[in-house]
C-alpha cells in the first residue's frame, strides 16, 4: 500500500499542523500480518511496527510524527496465506482537542462548458454524501450559448447541491474575475471558513477532497492547501509535485527535484526516493485550490487580470504577507493535460502581460534584465517557429504594459475579441479540423528530426545560422509535412520552409509557413518593446505597486465589476 493516496504524507502534517501523531485504524476480513513502514526524505523506508491481526479484529496504533521534518511517509502492508483475506476499511486518523471542522464554498467558473461543469457539481455531491463540509456552492457562468441552469441534467444532481447552489451570471471576466467574483460574494455574506475554487472541467475525487479540508482543518495558521494535477487522458499521470517562480527572470517552474509528467502506475514510493522529499511551493495552481476567508480579508481578491498569473500571482502575494502555501499529496484532481493544447494562441497576450505585472509587482531588482532576456530567447524561438500571430499578440502585450494600471478594472469581451481578431489575421492561427481521421502525420520526419544541437555553443551556433537564414533568404519550398505538438520546436522545424502542427486537443491545425518579412518587422518590434520596457521598469514597478492594494480590493471590485446584482 505503498501508494499515493493509500499513504500518509507525514512530513507535511508534522511541518504545517499541529498534529504530532497519526492513528492507523485497519479492519480485515481474516487472518493477516499488517506491517507499517515509515521512510526519510531520502526515500529510506524502515519497518517500524509488525502485528497479527485476526478476522474481524481492528488494528489500532497510534504512530508519532516528531521525526518527520525534511520528508517521509507511513505506509502499511497486509500480508495474508489466505487469498480471500480482505480490507474491510483503514484509516488514517488526526486528532487536535485545538481544531474546528470548517465549512467551505466551493467556487466554479465556466464558460459554455455545461456538461463539464454537471460532472463536476454531481462529484461534489458526493462530497456532501460523504460529510464533506460544503455549505455554499458558487457556478459564476460566463457563457452566452449555454446556460448552467437550463442544462436538462440540473434537476438530476443531489439535492443537497441544488439547495446550496447559487448560479452567478456575469460578463465574461475570464478566471480571475470568475473566481474573484465567488471570494467577493463569500466573505462579504460571511459563508464560511474557507473558499475552495475549482475549474470547470476537473474531476475529484470525494474522500481526497475532504482530506484537503482536514488538512486546513488542523494547520497552525491560515495556510493555502492547494491539489495536486493528474492527467485526464493518463489519470495515473502525476503533472506537477509542487510549483515556484525563479526570482531571477520571473518565470514559473516546478520545484527542483519534483519530475513532471510523473507515472505512478509504474513507480509506488518504494521506489521514487525523490517523491519523499517536503517540497515547499510558492503557490498552487488554481485548478483546485483552498483559500480559508481570513486569508482573503487579509490579501484581497485576485488581480483584475482575466486568466494567467492570477493564481501565481496570488500565491506570492499571500507569500509576501506571511501565509503559505501547501501542495498537499493526496488531495488531486484530474484535468486536461497542458502538453496537447495549443499554449500559443491568443492566451500568449495574458501569459506574458501578467507575468509582468507580477514581477513588477513583486521582484525586488531595479530593472527585470533577467525577464528581459528570456522573453526575448522565447520570441525567438517562437519566430524561427514561424509564430508570427504569437510575436505580435506578445508585442501588444508589452505595449499595454505602459497603460494605467486601473485600465485592468476597465477591460471588458471587447479586448478579448481584439486578441482574437489580431490573431486571425496571421496564417499560423489555429484552425479547426472536421476531419482529424483524414490527418496523416509523418511519423518518419517525426523520429528523424528529433536532434537538438549539444552544448551551449554549438546551441547558439545554431540558433545564430536559422536566425539568418529566417531574415535572408527566400523561402524556397511549400510542401508542408503535418507533424504533431511534440515538434514544434525551433530545434526541430526552424530550418523548415513550411509545416503543418496538429494538436489533438480540440482537432486544431496551424499551419506555419516562413516569411521573411513578417520575420524582419516581428523582432524589431519586439526588440524596441523590450527594450522599453527594461528602461522604464523602475516607474513601472513604482506606479503597479502603488496601484495593486487598490485593484485587488474587495470594495473595488465589488464597485467596478461585481456591481450588477444578477444571481439567482
């Protein structure tokens, strides 16, 4: 039982609650030998308990936590002759005389996505069967062509949710303005402990939910408590361990030592040493992530930012005031996975907007040189990609950078539709396939292609040889081979004339095709943006500090985006 969500996470409960001791009860069928391990941070495991149980018996030990500090697990296997030995039940059991059972509303943004969203409000009903505390649930409906509440599946859901249930129809605010709306309704009417905000489209597991609220249950002081990420289409594909941001270039990465992309299928804890280690995050993405009230009286309601950085953001933010943020294992969801997407489309403007919004919020250098530098290695890449929409969707994003700050309040569907329109004026936007089964991907350009340059040298090299030979030369040949996602790399198509992308989430095909020209005027553009914008960083940073108390309060919101009264 050496596994993700049968095990207890130790270290985490030693370091961030006030529990010292853990209790193991286990009820079996028959006669059986039940071991507990416990391992280090190294992923050491040592037997620390053996005892026979017989049928119909409860095993019932109390196991202490003290030594748990940089890692560790308790885990426990059954061993039994007879194969018809059975688990009745087991348990892993906290106690603090200090600690309350908190209530939580659950938030949830969408936007035309009703059958997503039934899935997701049927398993919460199976939280409130369970005795999960939820005692108020807001659908904040962005959508225009459907509509939560008429969706013929609404009268079936549990009566518990329907009684709970608000639905909130607003202007498309994106997730942060979704989100920001639920925190703003809940801590102005007093709901409850905490606010628990979930996309639209996750799937839960009821029992790992109530452990996420057992956990905020017990921690010392507020503290964030943020899921892990399974895979939708591998659900036993662990995504991400744990999150920060490199303060040097302000770009967001997984915590060294965590392994992406990691399945679990193959690998249990004896055998993951890495997956032993407490790992301290800077924030949680917002996939499912429990905020408790106070935290949100104390730091304010998400930045005004429509989607992207906005849960980042709002982990440093929280960070800054002195209350963490946990990624618990074994409270998960399940969710789409980012590799398949098309990461490039108009969701490039807000990636790169916001990420600089918080750093010019948050970091402490005079000028962001380091973010500086790398978004302008990125626009590279992306141009030897003949991603030209993605250059001038990015160059937009730094010219409004230069705006005021309280413009943020005043942005509406409008920009959204702009972005848009931007972007369908360049042959590499994204176009939908009818018929995906018609899609012949060259499998043989796919493993041959696959060289990258080894070495920084050789690396610049080669990336100095494909940038002259993007801005000089003529483009030669119009056969365009359709290869998947995984290729789209500067490594891999930047020497090419023409290439079709297929990305098989939403059958999308871009079809890049070199231009010279747009190659030329792209990288001016985004050279002098850039270069504007490490000039005037330090005003920047002074007017976005100034004005981040003002966007992110409740007050403020409340007055410039949440003043229609228009739930039901």
């Amino acid at each position: 039982m050496a596994a993700y969500f049968s095990a207890f996470p130790a270290s985490y409960w030693r370091t961030w609650t006030s529990c010292r001791h853990v209790r193991l009860k286990i009820q079996v069928n028959g006669a059986c030998a039940v071991t507990i391990y416990a391992s280090n941070e190294h992923g050491d495991a040592v037997s620390v308990l053996s005892r026979d149980a017989t049928n119909g018996s409860s095993f019932d030990e109390i196991l202490p936590l003290d030594e748990f500090r940089e890692g560790g697990w308790y885990w426990f296997d059954v061993v039994s002759p007879d194969p018809d030995v059975k688990i009745i039940d087991a348990k892993w059991q906290v106690e603090d005389d200090g600690a309350k059972q908190g209530a939580a509303t659950i938030v949830i943004t969408t936007h035309d996505r009703p059958e997503t969203c039934m899935d997701l409000l049927e398993g919460v009903g199976e939280v409130i069967g369970l005795g999960g505390r939820v005692e108020h649930i807001f659908v904040v409906d962005h959508g225009r062509q459907y509509s939560v509440a008429d969706n013929p599946r609404f009268g079936e859901l549990h009566p518990e949710v329907i009684r709970r249930l608000r639905v909130v129809k607003q202007r498309n605010l994106g997730g942060a303005g979704g989100f920001g709306r639920g925190m703003h309704e809940s801590i102005k009417e007093n709901l409850s402990d905490y606010v628990v905000l979930m996309d639209d489209d996750v799937a839960l597991d009821p029992e790992s939910f109530i452990r996420g609220l057992d956990f905020a249950d017990f921690c010392r002081e507020p503290t964030i408590v943020g899921a892990h990420m399974f895979e939708m289409s591998e659900p036993c594909v662990l995504s991400t361990f744990g999150e920060r941001v490199d303060r040097r270039d302000y770009m967001w990465d997984s915590v060294p030592g965590v392994v992406d992309s990691f399945d679990l299928s193959l690998n249990d804890l004896r055998r993951t040493p890495w997956l032993h280690r407490r790992f301290d995050v800077d924030y949680n993405a917002w996939w499912t992530c429990l905020i408790p009230a106070d935290v949100i009286r104390s730091v304010g309601l998400p930045l005004p930012v429509f989607i992207k950085w906005d849960d980042i953001e709002y982990g440093l933010r929280a960070g800054s005031h002195g209350i963490p943020t946990v990624s618990l294992p074994g409270f998960a969801v399940w969710h789409e996975s980012w590799r398949e997407k098309d990461a490039h489309d108009w969701q490039a403007y807000y990636l790169l907007r916001n990420r600089c919004i918080a750093a010019l919020i948050h970091s402490r250098h005079r000028r962001g040189t380091g973010l500086v530098l790398s978004n302008l290695a990125f626009d590279i890449e992306s141009l030897l990609c003949m991603r030209y929409s993605t250059a001038a969707l990015r160059r937009q994003a730094l010219i409004d950078l230069h705006r005021e700050p309280t413009d943020l309040l005043r942005e509406s569907d409008g920009k959204l539709a702009s972005l848009i329109s931007l972007r369908q004026g360049f042959l590499d936007s994204s176009e939908r396939t009818d018929h995906p089964e018609k899609i012949s991907i060259d499998t043989t350009l796919h493993l041959s292609d696959r060289t990258s340059p080894k070495g920084k040298v050789a690396t610049v090299l080669h990336m100095g040889a494909l940038i002259c030979r993007h801005a000089f030369r003529r483009r030669r040949h119009t056969v365009a081979p359709v290869l998947p996602v995984v290729m789209d790399e500067w490594q891999h198509i930047g020497h090419r004339d023409a290439v079709d992308i297929y990305f098989p989430y939403g059958n999308l095909v871009s079809r890049r095709r070199r231009s010279r020209s747009l190659f030329v005027k792209s990288v001016k553009g985004l050279l002098k943006e850039h270069v504007r914008l490490w000039w005037r960083w330090p005003e920047l940073a002074r007017r976005y500090q100034s004005s981040a108390s003002h966007l992110v309060s409740p007050d403020t919101q409340g007055m410039h985006l949440f003043g229609e009264k228009d739930s039901r």
